[in-house]
C-alpha cells in the first residue's frame, strides 16, 4: 500500500505539468485596417538606413553639388522650388538663393522616423510640384542612452559623433560632423579640382531636445555650420546659424525658425581680377512663423539679403526686405464608388519692404518692378482605387497652376501640365 501510495505522488505531478502545457487559451480578435497609399504617394521608413539611401528608395533623386551638406533634391525634372520641403508640417525656407542651407541633408537622420514623398499637390503644404515630409521619431517613456560613430575613409575624411538620452517622454540629441573634402575615383584631390587655396575644412554642430508637457509635444533645436565648399558656384557657405522650435498637439503644429547665412569667395585662390579675397560677400537672414493642420497650413516669412564687393565699395541690397503671407486649405471628397475628388486653394502675398531700392532699381533698368505680387497656387485631382482578391489597383489624374497678379501685368502664372499615376 505504501509503495502505491508513493508511486502516485510521483506521477500525479508529472501528469498535471503535461496537462498545462497543453492549455489552449483563445484570445479576443484583432483587426488592423490600413487605408491603401494614394496614387503618387510613398511613405519609407528611415529605420537603421543613411538618409541618402532612404531618399533615394524613395524615389528622390540627390543632386551633389560639392562635400557633404551640399545635396539638393529633384524628382522626375522637376524645379527644386516647386517641391516643398517639410518637417513634421514645419517649413524650413533656405535663406541662401542656391538654396546650400536648404533643410533636405541638414538634420540628422537619426531624429527621422519617416519619409514622405508625395508627387502630387493636393497636400495642404504642398508646393506646385509635390511635397518631402520628414516626421520626427517620438521619445519613449522608458530611460535610454544612445551613442553612433559614423566615418568615411576611402573617398574622404568624414566624421559623424551623435549621442541621445531619452526618458519620460523627453529626449536630448547632439551631433558633430566634420569633413575634409575628397578625392573623385582616379585619386585627383580636391584642390587640384577646384580652385581652392587648401582643403575646406567643414564643421557642422547639432542640438535637438523634445518632450512631452501633458498633452502638449514641445521642442528647440539649434544648428551651426560652416567652411561647406560649393565649387560648382562662385561662392561658399562661410557660416550659417539655424535655430528655432515648436508646439504641437496631434497634427495641430506651431512653429517658428530663424537662419543667418553667410557667403562669399574667401576659401578661393586670388585671380587677376580678384587679387583681394574675399571679393565678394553675401549675407542673407530668414525668420519663418507657421502653423499647421493636416487641412489648412499657414505662414509668414521676412527674407533680406546684401550682396557686398569690399574693393569697389559696392552694397547691393539683393531681396529688399521680402515679406510673405502664404495660406491654403486642402479638402478631399468620397465619390463612393466612382473614387474620390481632392482639391487645393491657396493664396501668396508678397510684400517688399526697402521700396527705396525697387525704385531704384526701376529708375536704373527702365522696368516697373511691383511692390506687391498675389499668387493663387490651386491644384484639382480626382483618383480611384479597387481592391481585387490578390491586391488593389489604384489610379489619379491631377492639375496644378499657380497664377500671379501684379500691378503692371494683371494675370500671369505657371501651370503645372496634367499629371496621371497608376500603382498596385
């Protein structure tokens, strides 16, 4: 009796650790419903990939116009100042005119979620030819640190130094980037490429906090560049100075920036013409005050820029004092079965401060420059999309124009020809 006793206390747990390995717990369903990507629209997520490869998967084409820095974007031929370039909805004009301080390379792609490519301008903060969105990664409420080194040794001497802490809904980023130009595949260097007295010695520092005040998304950034070579243009990015910050709920956003640029031809050998460097100087500051929603967008923008020639005394006040108030509002119809219609109507007013020097200008080349410009930038698409047993079948048809007013020419504009896509 006691033997059987003791031999069932030693199978009776056996049998019940068997029985519970064999439970079968049924859990409550759960469906996620993702609306199908409109035609002309792509999203990539940036993840653990250099932000030149995730453009370019994205069907952006970079245009290279020196040492890092220097990229400007295209796609499908189109002009660059017709594709807005935006983050997070918040506008980040170039204060240069060749656009080197235009904000496509400037943040870090460590910061970046995201990327949005729409080729359309149906977008609220779309310009005439499309929109580039970059959408911030948020802070996470768990305590971390991060920490990257990035460099390049073969075709240059480039050095990238990032570091985050993030906690609470709060993150602190810095970044350094340093650069000394490079060689091109037959070993030529630089400076013997380009007429340079040595090689620029680029720096760039980065600084971004965000965080989380209840409902409330809060944030400040500052940049600082300087010494970034341009040698397909006469003059170089000697110092630039971005800095600015933003509040936001949801997709309801506020924001404000302010960028200081200078440029001239200081890292360039003398010439015959040129002995005294620099010879020419060009000094350029932005300040941009915006709010946005995923229907209507907003902003005002103050552009001034001085061209300066020491040697002849010469100051030229190259955009007097430009002041613009740009507004629009995008909305979207369901057609049922017959698609859907989306359009787009918006309204430019340019502003020019120095009036003095427009008047000048029009007493010295014999035109009639206006002090005020209206622009009416509209879009119209209409699109549909269906969904068969292995996928879906998506297809839209789009025009665009932008007209212009002026005192001298009352109607004048560019019209963006109609544009089709088709995916699936």
């Amino acid at each position: 009796m006691i033997r059987l006793v003791l031999a069932l206390a030693l199978v009776l747990p056996a049998t019940a650790t068997i029985l519970d390995s064999c439970w079968l717990h049924q859990l409550e369903s759960v469906t996620v419903t993702a609306p199908a990507p409109r035609p002309g629209q792509t999203s990539t997520a940036l993840g653990g990939s250099t932000l030149d490869h995730a453009l370019e998967e994205a069907g952006i084409d970079l245009i290279r116009r020196g040492d890092l820095l220097s990229m400007d974007l295209g796609v499908e031929g189109l002009t660059r100042q017709d594709l807005e370039i935006r983050i997070d909805g918040e506008r980040h004009p170039p204060a240069c005119p060749n656009r080197m301080d235009n904000a496509l390379t400037r943040f870090s792609g460590d910061e970046m979620e995201s990327l949005d490519l729409h080729r359309s301008g149906q977008a609220a903060s779309a310009g005439l030819g499309g929109l580039v969105q970059y959408h911030r990664r948020r802070p996470g409420r768990d305590m971390a640190a991060m920490a990257g080194l990035k460099t390049t040794i073969l075709a240059g001497s480039a050095r990238e130094v990032g570091a985050a802490v993030e906690g609470l809904g709060h993150r602190l980023s810095i970044r350094a980037l340093e650069s000394r130009a490079y060689k091109d595949d037959e070993g030529r260097v630089f400076v013997g490429l380009y007429p340079y007295v040595d090689l620029p010695d680029l720096r760039a520092r980065e600084g971004h906090w965000t965080g989380a005040l209840g409902r409330l998304e809060v944030g400040a950034f500052l940049q600082r560049s300087r010494d970034v070579p341009f040698p397909y243009l006469k003059m170089d990015e000697r110092r630039t100075s971005h800095w600015g910050g933003y509040l936001a709920q949801g997709d309801r956003r506020v924001y404000f920036n302010r960028t200081d640029h200078l440029m001239d031809d200081g890292l360039r050998q003398p010439t015959a013409q040129s002995p005294l460097r620099p010879s020419m100087i060009s000094d350029a500051d932005i300040t941009t005050l915006g709010c946005s929603t995923p229907r209507l967008d907003f902003w005002w923008m103050r552009w001034d820029l001085v061209n300066r020639i020491p040697a002849a005394g010469i100051r030229n006040h190259m955009i007097p004092d430009l002041r613009r108030f740009s507004g629009s509002w995008q909305q979207e119809l369901a057609l049922g079965r017959f698609g859907w219609l989306s359009g787009r109507m918006g309204l430019v007013l340019d502003q020019v401060g120095d009036i003095d020097r427009v008047d000048a200008q029009q007493g010295r080349l014999r035109v009639d420059p206006p002090h005020r410009r209206l622009f009416l930038p509209a879009a119209l698409a209409w699109g549909a999309q269906h969904r068969t047993g292995g996928g879906w079948f998506a297809g839209a048809l789009e025009a665009a124009s932008a007209a212009c007013w002026t005192a001298t020419r009352p109607w004048a504009g560019r019209v963006c020809a109609p544009r089709c896509w088709a995916q699936s």
